[in-house]
C-alpha cells in the first residue's frame, strides 16, 4: 500500500456536499461568492463561522439561490462543534488563519469523520504539525486532507505535476533541476499571509528546533531518511537565466513563497515515490526584468526580503501593528480585476531534453485567482471523485487533486500547459 492510498471511503451520505468555514473573511467571502457563481446546479453548499450575524451579513451579499444557503456557527475553540460541522459535509473550505493558531483541530475532526478538506495555508510548522497528527488515520477513514490550495501552492504544484506528464509521456527520463520563475505577477499583499507568517516566526522565537525544522529542504516529507542526498538546496538563491534554461534572460531574484512551495512540490514527489526522479532539484525564483540592471535589482530583492524577516523578528509587536496589512484586509474589486500573475517552470531531463510548463491566470494572485484555485479544488473533490489521484491522506493539490484541478482551472480560464523547447 502506497501512501495515499486508504482502506476506506468517505461517507457521501451527509447534509451538505460544501461548507465554507470562516465565511466572514475577506478571502472567505469571495470563495463563496465565487461557488454560489460557478458550483453546478444541486451542489449543497453551507456558510459557516463562529457570527451567526456576520454570516447573515455575507449571505445577504451573494447571488441567487446562495441568499438561502444554510448557516452553520462553530468556532475554531470548539471541538465539538467543529466536529459536527466536519460530520455533517462531504468537504469543509477553510480560510480561517494563521493555521497555527486555528487549524488543527478542524483538520483532525475532518480526518477522523472521514471528511475532505482544502485550505490555504502557507505554514511549514502548521503542515507538519497536520501531518504528523492526520495523515495515517486520513489514509484510514479515506480523508484527503489538502494543504495550500490557493496561489500557495497550486501553481508551483500542478507546474511541476504537468511538467513532468509531458516529460513522461514523451518517454524523456525524470526531471533534474527544476526551477520555477514567477514570469510576471501583480497584486496586494495579505493581511492573513503576513500573520501567517508573524505566527511562525514568533513560534520559532520561542523554539530554536522549530527554525530548524522550517529551513530543513524536506521538512514536509514524509519520510526524511528515505529523501536522495542531493545536497543543499537553498531558498534564497540570485541565478542567472541561462542558467536555468538555454535562451532566458536577466538574472532572477528569490520568491518570497519559496520556502514553503518547494516543500510541498518536494513532498509530492516523495508521495508518488518519487516518479519526478531521485535527482530532481526543485527550486523557485522571480524575475525582475532582462536589463543589464537585472543583477542588481534581484540583489536589492534579496536584500529586501532578508530585512522584512528581520523586522518581523525583532520590531516591537505595537511597530508591526501599525505598518504591517490586517488580517481580513484586501484590495478594492478593481486591484482585484486588475491582477494576475504567470509562472513558468523549466527541467532538464535524465535525457538531456528540455521542458517548460505554464501555468498563467487573471485577478490579484493570493485573492481573486486564490478564490478561483480554492473553489475548484473542492468542486473537483465533490464532483471529480472518480478522477482523483489515490485515496486519502494529508495530501498535497497534485498527489490529492491531481488532473481532476489541472481540468477544472482550465475551464475555468486559466492557462494551463506543458511542453519540449
């Protein structure tokens, strides 16, 4: 037996198909507004938070039939009611962060009722954490519990995921080094990404094992000894375009989500048992243009991100208040619109091949498009069973969603391929 694999299968036999737990956020809000929008006629969908008046007031903001969708109150402190919000749906959608300080009750009672569940995080601590407590009892109930179905990390999971079915329908070999570049992207910043990561680092503070458990490359694995000795493989890195692929420009700068996403992309590969290969090196980079500037605005960037860590390690908790987003606080509708992002992953082969995969969408990237990326993701878990990837588990979007969501966004009008250059 592989390790998604389950011994059961949820029960279908339940009052609601979807529930959107913290309903009343701003990420929340527009989940729902999206599925009471896109989710096929009969799908039964429920808000749920812990303000029965807060979620009236959300309801009263949506379309159509989701003006009558029912209303469950629980709060996150609540086992028991979170328990019987999990029994009671086929799928729970959670946005309420940072998922240290929230999330784990609701993941294990969703494990234990044998409930499917996505969410957004970005936290190395939290996923851990998850996955230590849930991931054998989720295998054993059929649970696919899936972390960081949002732009954390769904494009860089489901890039690689494409990436290496073009390469293995191409009978090409396995991947090597693989990097992805975020090509372009615009849009604001989270107020609950950024308490995310106040949490962690504040639980680092307190714990020097656990800063090693968030730098260690494998620490979303599910088993560390049995990961390839493939070196160090680094999170702030300044690379050239050449060398990451014939013929690309500039030099690239870090992505400030590299920490996380290439330790969910890593731990996919070790859930498929490796199929992307014993030598694949996986990493995640900007670009910040093709000038002869390139070299040092990517060096500013770096910089940049290292003095934004240390300020929220050591600046006085008053200071961060003042000049760091809220949680709960978004762009306007227009900034929304207005975003978008494109990634593009690049792998050389065993074989010496080169491929790149795509993965491309409009609207603000941790909003908007987070909405789109969320949504389907539990659609394709209530309607798409038969197209999903293995069983059950503390799953990543490619090992738990797999094709089921690569064809869902692609309906949904993202850009989604790959290819040999």
């Amino acid at each position: 037996m592989t390790s998604t694999e389950s011994t059961d299968q949820p029960s279908t036999d339940r009052t609601y198909d979807i529930v959107v737990y913290g309903a009343t956020g701003f990420v929340g809000r527009l989940t729902a507004k999206y599925l009471a929008e896109h989710a096929p006629s009969g799908t039964r969908i429920a808000l749920a938070g812990r303000s029965r008046q807060k979620l009236e007031a959300t309801r009263r903001s949506l379309p159509g039939v989701a003006t009558e969708w029912p209303l469950v109150e629980a709060d996150s402190t609540d086992t028991d009611a979170l328990r019987s919000l999990a029994e009671s749906t086929r799928v729970v959608i959670t946005t309420v962060g940072p998922y240290a300080k929230y999330g784990l009750p609701l993941t294990t009672v969703c494990a234990e009722a044998g409930t499917d569940y996505v969410d957004l995080t970005g936290e190395v601590l939290f996923a851990r954490k998850s996955i230590d407590a849930n991931h054998e009892i989720a295998r054993r109930t059929g649970a696919r519990i899936v972390h960081s179905c949002g732009f954390d990390s769904v494009p860089s999971d489901l890039g690689v995921h494409v990436l290496h079915a073009a390469v293995a329908a191409d009978d090409a070999g396995d991947l090597t080094d693989t990097t992805l570049v975020v090509t372009s992207m615009r849009g604001g910043v989270s107020g609950g990404t950024v308490d995310s990561l106040r949490t962690q680092i504040e639980e680092v503070k307190k714990d020097g094992s656990l800063r090693r458990l968030a730098a260690r490359p494998y620490s979303l694995s599910p088993d560390r000894s049995t990961e390839p000795d493939l070196g160090r493989q680094s999170d702030v890195v300044l690379v050239k375009g050449k060398d990451i692929a014939p013929g690309l420009r500039g030099w690239k700068a870090p992505f400030v989500m590299a920490s996380y996403n290439t330790r969910v992309v890593r731990r996919s590969n070790a859930l498929r048992d490796w199929a992307y290969g014993t030598a694949f090196r996986y990493r995640e980079v900007m670009s910040v243009g093709s000038s002869v500037a390139s070299p040092v605005i990517a060096g500013a960037v770096s910089a940049g991100l290292g003095a934004m860590v240390l300020g929220m390690t050591f600046l006085p908790k008053p200071v961060l208040d003042r000049i760091l987003p809220k949680p709960g606080d978004g762009p306007s509708p227009s900034a929304q619109e207005n975003g978008h992002f494109t990634i593009d992953v690049y792998t050389t082969t065993t074989t010496g091949a080169h491929y790149r995969s795509r993965v491309k969408a409009s609207g603000d990237p941790g909003y908007k498009a987070t909405s789109v990326m969320l949504g389907e993701s539990a659609l394709a878990l209530v309607h798409d069973r038969a197209d999903l990837p293995g069983g059950g588990g503390v799953l990543t979007p490619a090992t738990g969603l797999g094709d089921a969501l690569v064809n869902r966004l692609r309906a949904a009008g993202f850009e989604i391929w790959a290819k040999k250059v």
